[in-house]
C-alpha cells in the first residue's frame, strides 16, 4: 500500500484541476490545488510543504517556468514535474535547468501520471538509490551519491527530449556511460548507439569515417562506404573527444546538428538522416573557444543540454560499490574467484585521489585481482612524497632512492605489468590491438605502456625493460 504524501497540484483549467484531483484521491493522496502561480506560491510561503507539485505551465499571470523557479527559492529541494499540453522542446530544456524532474504532456493516462509519481517520490521500480543499473554486458551505472542521483534524475528526463546534450568531465569520469545510460532511458532505445572517439581516429580519416565515402573518392576508395552517421539512422551518436575535431569538420558536423542531412565525401547527393546527437569531452571549454579550438557556433549548438560528471574524489561513497560489483565481473571474465575486498584495502581505496577517475580504479582492480596481492594494491594506493598515490609510471630509480616496501612493492607491480604485455604481444605475434583488446585496455594506453616500459620487438627475441 502506498504510503500517504501531500500533492499540491496547479492547473488553471477548473475541468483538467477536478479530472487530475479526483486521479490522485483514488490512490489516497492528500491533494492541495491552487488555479495560479501566485496562489501555489503563497501556500508554500505559508508553510504548506508538499512532497510533490505537479504545476501546468502554461498559466495567466506568472507562468509555470517562473513559478517553478520561485518554488525553489523558498524551498530549494521541492519536488516538481511539469504539466503542459504542448511538447515543447525549449520549455522543456528550460524547466530541467530550473529543477523539474519530470514532465508530463496532456492529456495523459493514469498510468502514466502513476509512474511519474512514483519515480518522482522514490517509490517507482527505476529509482536508483545506490543500486546497480545494467547497461549492457560491461557497461553499468552507479547513482549512490547525491551528486550522481541528480545525474540519474536529469539523464531519464533529458532522454525524452529528442535534443543534443554535451556531457562534461574529467577523462575516466563514465561520460560514454551517461550517453549510453541516455540512449537506453529514450525512445530510442530499440535502435543503434555507436560511439566515436574524435581523438583515436587520424583527423583526414575521420570525415570519411563519420559520413562515408563514395567509391573513387580518394586514392584507395575502391568501392562505396556508409558512415556512422547513415549507420546509426534513427539511433543514437556518442561524439566523444569532440574538441580533437578539426575545425572545417565541426562546419559539417554543425550543418548535420541543423539540418540533418549531409554528403558522402566525393558524392555531390544529400542523404537525410535522424540521428541524436551526443558529445562528450573533457577539455576547458572557454580554453578552447578562446583558442579557435572548437567552434563557438557549434559549442551552443550542441549546448542544449549540458550534464556535468562529479570526478570519483567527490563522490567517494560510490567506491566500495564499484569495487565490489566491478571485482565480481572481472573475476567472472578473467575465470577467477574474487578477491576479499578488506577494510584496509577499501579504507586505502578511499582516502586515494583517483586522478584516473573510474578507468584508474578499474585498472587498479585487474591488477590486484591477477597478482592477488592485498598489501602490494594497499602499497600502490599510499602517497607519495608529492602527495599522490603510487603509479605504474614510477621508476624502480625513484624506488630505489625512498627505499622501503613501497619501493619494492612498485617495482614488483611494474614488472608485473610489463611481463603481462609481453605475454600477450608474444601471444597475439605482436599484433598491438588484439593484444590491447585481451589486456582489456585501449589501443592507445598499450602504446604508451609499450614505450613507458622499453619493450621492443627483436630478431627472435624481445627487450624487456620494467622500470624504463
């Protein structure tokens, strides 16, 4: 049985105020009204506290968006989902900056007022209150902050509303997890969602790659290709890195965001497509419009919607979660049995900065899960002389100079590392990619490992340095 909550509902129309008072009454709600702005506003003022306010927005006198934004002045953490006959995309945008969690559009049926109740007071089945959201077989989200709640809150309402949206943060943060989270929570969940990294991706290839090429377009084209955009028609595009994109193809991307359509390269015919756009990136924005780095047109168009990712050091009370349902998929994949996670190691887990964000601490995991080693991961985590955590990236000189444990622990876990490489180019003969893919790293951080530890390939034998 639901528990009784307080519902003020504001509605000008006398006819949808009784037809929507009568539908909360049926579940037991004790339901206040108010016809206008003005009158909500007093009763809250007044002291009428509501644990929900369903308010129409389009009213005589103050409208629905002012009044909302007045509601949380006088209480900054009220509930409100927006009521409005017309789906408009710009009142909609609006409303969610101003706080509303929802918006229903009119006429509706009970159901659906039911579930936006529920979702909106945390009774619904998809309230998110520190649990484990699946996205897919390795892709999931994890909302036990406050912080990453809002996100939750902002991403179910934003995936209805069929506009760009730039999602912000440091590298490691989850940012391609948000667009795919977005993708599932939208209309558009039954189609395609591709990613695009912006930055992996050579800048005189990635215009073919995004919307195909015509055969003979350019030495090497010896028959026609789609891009991703035709390929994720109806679907949904991740364009992360977007501030790696040279400039003349920002000019494109913008004309697609405007018009939806574009050409093949070599290819003079228009192809139309319908597509929700995504972009994440994790530069300075106003850095990067100074510079002619990105382009200011574009920046505001993909600025419908903007979602910033917290770093992991402010949301810390997520970490024992990662750690515990990361270390349960990570043995599953790797045929391991997990590892104890001691008060020790997640107390160590704790006080780190995790200047890698959700990527560091995922890798910080597989090590400790494939050497089994509980005080050599405690032994990475403490600070160092600079006041940051240990790292692959230490020397064994620099270790041999602070001498201790947490010298050999570093050199250990370097060696460690830079055998396992080795093992799987050997594996994969030197192939860097299927390598990368078994270490389950990206192409690029092998590269860099490869360098940082000095392994190179050699006539029948390899070189292998741990502390380069």
């Amino acid at each position: 049985m639901k528990p009784t909550a307080k519902i003020l509902l504001v509605d000008d129309e006398p006819g949808m105020l009784r037809y929507i008072k009568t539908l909360l009454e049926v579940d037991d709600y004790k339901v206040e009204t108010a016809t206008t702005g003005e009158e909500a506003l007093q009763q809250v003022e007044k002291g009428l506290q509501p644990d929900l306010v369903l308010l129409d927005v389009l009213m005589p006198g103050i409208d629905g968006l002012q009044t909302l934004e007045q509601l949380r002045q006088v209480q900054p953490g009220i509930k409100v989902v927006m009521l409005s006959c017309v789906n408009d995309t710009r009142k909609v945008v609006h409303a969610m900056k101003l706080g509303a969690l929802d918006y229903l559009t009119k006429p509706f049926q009970k159901a659906e007022l039911d579930a936006v109740i529920d979702l909106s007071l945390g009774q619904g089945k998809q309230t998110y209150s520190g649990e484990v959201e699946e996205l897919s077989e390795d892709v999931f989200f994890i909302a036990a902050s406050p912080q990453m709640r809002k996100i939750r809150s902002q991403a179910a309402l934003v995936a209805n509303v069929d506009i760009p949206v730039l999602l912000l943060g440091e590298s490691g943060t989850g940012k391609e997890v948000l667009g795919r989270l977005i993708h599932k929570l939208s209309p558009r969940a039954h189609r395609i969602f591709l990613k695009v990294n912006c930055a992996a991706v050579p800048a005189d290839l990635l215009e073919s790659e995004l919307f195909g090429y015509e055969q003979g377009a350019f030495t090497g084209a010896t028959h026609a290709k789609p891009g991703k955009f035709e390929l994720c028609n109806r679907g949904t595009i991740l364009l992360d890195e977007i501030g790696e994109m040279p400039p003349l193809l920002q000019a494109k991307l913008l004309h697609v965001l405007q018009d939806q359509q574009f050409s093949r390269l070599g290819s003079r015919s228009i192809i139309k497509v319908d597509v929700r756009i995504l972009a994440a990136t994790n530069i300075n924005i106003p850095e990067a419009l100074a510079n002619k780095r990105l382009r200011e047109d574009l920046y505001y168009r993909l600025n419908a919607f903007t979602m910033q990712i917290p770093p992991l050091r402010e949301r810390k009370e997520e970490i024992p979660i990662l750690l515990k349902h990361s270390m349960s998929r990570m043995a599953e994949r790797y045929a391991r049995a997990p590892l104890p996670l001691s008060p020790a190691l997640l107390q160590a887990c704790q006080n780190h900065s995790w200047p890698g964000n959700l990527r560091e601490l995922n890798n910080f995991l597989k090590r400790y899960l494939i050497l089994g080693d509980e005080n050599l991961a405690v032994s990475e985590l403490l600070p160092r002389n600079d006041g940051t955590g240990g790292s692959p990236g230490d020397s064994s000189a620099r270790g041999a100079e602070s001498g201790g444990l947490k010298s050999l622990a570093r050199t250990a876990k370097d060696e460690a590392e830079a055998q396992a490489i080795t093992q799987a180019l050997e594996q994969t003969n030197w192939n860097r990619k299927q390598a990368a893919a078994i270490l389950q790293i990206s192409y690029k951080a092998l590269l860099y490992k490869i360098r940082q530890y000095g392994i190179a390939e050699a006539k029948g034998h390899h070189k292998l340095s741990a502390g380069a």
